[in-house]
C-alpha cells in the first residue's frame, strides 16, 4: 500500500476514534466523508485491476 494511503488510513482511523469519544466537528466530518471517498476509490481501482488479470482457462482441452 503507498504511504499517502496509509497516512489516508491512519486519518480515518484517528477521525473515528474521535467520533466515539468526543465527537466531531463539522469541518472533521467534512474531511471524514471526503477520505473515506477517496479510500474506497483507490480500493476499487485496485480490485478491477486485479479482476482484470484474472485469466480464465477451458479445463477440457
């Protein structure tokens, strides 16, 4: 996984810690919505990409 989306993970994470506890500010569900957005994005892009290699084969022949 790249470091921006490990730093991306790690915001989440912190963000929801925070929403248990002390809850959130307008501007910090702002930023939640928008990295969670873009998360499942990249994971998205990273599933096609491996669904799109996935070679099937005829096992009759």
């Amino acid at each position: 996984m790249s470091d921006s989306m490990d730093k991306t993970i790690e915001r989440i994470n912190e963000l929801a810690r925070k929403a248990k506890t002390v809850g959130l500010t307008d501007a910090e569900i702002d930023e939640r919505n928008e990295l969670r957005k873009k998360y499942i994005e990249a994971f998205r892009g990273n599933l096609k990409v491996q669904l799109d290699s996935i070679k099937f084969t005829d096992e009759e022949n």
